[in-house]
C-alpha cells in the first residue's frame, strides 16, 4: 500500500467517525436538555489480526469534558 493511499484511508476513517461522533453528541444533547456537562471517553483499539502475536496493537485513549451551556 502506498504512504498516499495509507493516509486517504486515515482521514476517511476520522473523518467518518468524526461526522458521525457530532451527530450522535448533538442527538443527545438535543434529548438531554439539562445537562450542563458530559464527559466522554474515546478509544481507538487496533483489532488487526497480526501473523506475529509479538506485534504490539495500537491502543490510544482520549478523555474530554464539553460544556454543554
């Protein structure tokens, strides 16, 4: 795979997630009118199915608090 190709299927990948994270952030806010804060989590969790099991998978973690008001 080319380094090219490799990064347009990165930014579809976030860019998807990311469309999708707003909508579904914003549907539930709209829900939830009272709610002044949410505390999310994301995690991203390479699920490859490597040949060597000593590969080590990429795992990244984000925590954020938005402000709802």
């Amino acid at each position: 795979m080319t380094d090219d190709i490799c990064k347009k299927d990165i930014r579809g990948l976030l860019k998807t997630f990311g469309v999708m994270a707003d909508e579904a952030i914003v549907g539930h806010i709209a829900k939830n009118p009272n709610v002044n804060s949410l505390n999310f989590k994301v995690t991203l969790e390479d699920i490859t199915e490597y040949e060597d099991s000593n590969t080590e998978k990429l795992s990244l973690e984000i925590t954020k608090s938005i402000n709802c008001n």
